[in-house]
C-alpha cells in the first residue's frame, strides 16, 4: 500500500472511532406489504462470509494502483470514501457495496418469510460480452428483456427478487451478465419453458435454480457488488483492464439499478408485491 493510500486508511480509521455507534443498530423488520402477512424478523446485519468493514477498505485500497492512473475521479472518491461522511455510492466500491447490501437482503428475508413456496435460489444467464465490450451492457433493458421472457415462460403469479450483476470468466474471456434471485412458486415445468426462452444467452446451461436450504448463505449472494473472478473455489482479483472496464461500466448506474424484481415492485425502498 502506498504512503497516500496508507494516510486515507489511517483517518478513515480515526473517523469512523467517532461513529461506532452507527453499526451496532439492529436493521428495521421489512414488511412484506400483503394485507394478510405480517413481516417477518428481519435478519442480523452479519451473514456468513460477510466481509469486515475492514476488509472492504482493505479492498478499495488495493484498487487504487490501478484505479487512480486509469480513471482518477473514480480512483480519488474510493479513496476517500468511509461510507459516511458523505459516501461516494459507486457500486465499484466495497465500502458502500457492503453497507447498501443490508436493506434489500433484508426484504428477500422477508418475502421468503411470508409467501409459500416452493423456495428457490435461482441464478439466469442472459448475455454474453467480450472484453472491451461490457458497455454495451445495458441493465435497464436487460431487466425489460428477462421481464418479457418470464412472461412468455407462464411465470405470472410467481415472484422473483434479487440482483443483476456481471462476471468475469478468465477461462472463456468473456463477460456474463446474469441474474441471481430468490423464486417463490415456480413449477419445474415453467423452470423448463424459461431455460428455451433463455436459450440465446450463450451459455449450455441458462438456469440454474437450488432449494432455498440456507436463507441466511443463499440470500446474502442475490444482492453482491463484487471486483473478483473465481477460478475454482479462489478468489482472484481482476485483471487491471477488466477491473478498469468494470468500475467504468458501473460508474454509470446507482445500487438501486441493479435491483430485480418481478411479481413485485420497488416503491420508496421498498418491496411491495403485485396484487
């Protein structure tokens, strides 16, 4: 870590001391928003493989060698950014990836408390994108398409809620823009009829979907903000052009964007289920 990089870390340190009280609160319960459920207890601010507030600095610091040369108003705010005073929100940052995460987490916890099943992670390929080209990515119609082909796919009355997000695929060379969701009410037959309107993604296998055994693991990673590929098991940073291209990408949108949902809509923060 350079001297600069060092200094920033040690006052964000020295700052948040001032703070401490703000991440001890309990998160608020999420309503559910149908008349005839009541909200369930929403889940503690931890969840396994839950990343420290230090690590998350930690992180937007090892960035920044590669950051600050190539895209330097993007580099400047991780480096300054504590998440408080004020927080820069760019989803390339693992500080307030971390923090924004709890909130919608928190309504997947809740819609899986008050709805029947049957309860399903689900993981949707969509698009393929090679390198230099994740600026074609758009989410808004991304979102739109996935829409169109669930309807097409019978999934009306289902409900699906969790994120968009992109991976790197070091061994294809490739980007995957996909969807990981939380599924409720979902037949295998309707499983079957979306994997053949998915089946222009790219990929062998478009949908992958898991009994939902363990909310607190599967729910936490339908809502991530990540800047590493996963060969295997390892997590490995990205290649500095890709880390490039992604931060450059995502500076274009909000946390909020990334946000799926169907079956259900976002209204002032929160998730309110179609009647």
């Amino acid at each position: 870590m350079g001297a600069s990089a060092l200094r920033h870390r040690l006052f964000r340190l020295r700052r948040r001391r001032l703070n401490l009280s703000q991440f001890h609160l309990s998160p608020a319960p999420v309503p559910p928003h149908a008349i005839s459920q009541s909200a369930a207890s929403a889940p503690i601010k931890d969840w396994p493989g839950r990343e420290t507030r230090d690590d998350a600095e930690r992180l937007n610091d090892e960035q920044l060698h590669v950051l600050l040369p190539a895209l330097p108003a993007i580099g400047r705010a991780l480096q300054k950014c504590d998440g408080l005073n004020p927080p820069c929100l760019l989803p390339i940052c693992a500080v307030c990836a971390r923090d924004y995460r709890v909130r919608p987490i928190a309504q997947l916890h809740a819609l899986a408390h008050a709805y029947p099943g049957p309860h399903e992670v689900a993981t949707l390929y969509l698009k393929l994108f090679p390198p230099g080209f994740l600026k074609d990515a758009d989410l808004r119609r991304a979102k739109e398409m996935l829409r169109k082909r669930l309807d097409c796919a019978g999934f009306t009355g289902a409900i699906l809620a969790g994120g968009i997000e992109v991976a790197w695929q070091e061994k294809h060379q490739r980007w995957l823009l996909h969807a990981q969701v939380l599924a409720i009410g979902v037949d295998a037959d309707t499983w079957e009829r979306l994997k053949a309107a998915l089946d222009d993604s790219g990929t062998d296998d478009p949908v992958r979907s898991v009994p939902l055994r363990d909310p607190d693991k599967q729910l936490s990673y339908c809502i991530k903000f990540v800047t590493y590929h996963q060969p295997g098991r390892r997590l490995v940073p990205l290649p500095a052009d890709r880390l490039v291209e992604l931060a450059e990408w995502c500076s274009q949108y909000r946390f909020a964007d990334f946000l799926f949902a169907y079956g259900a809509r976002r209204r002032g923060g929160q998730l309110a289920v179609d009647k």
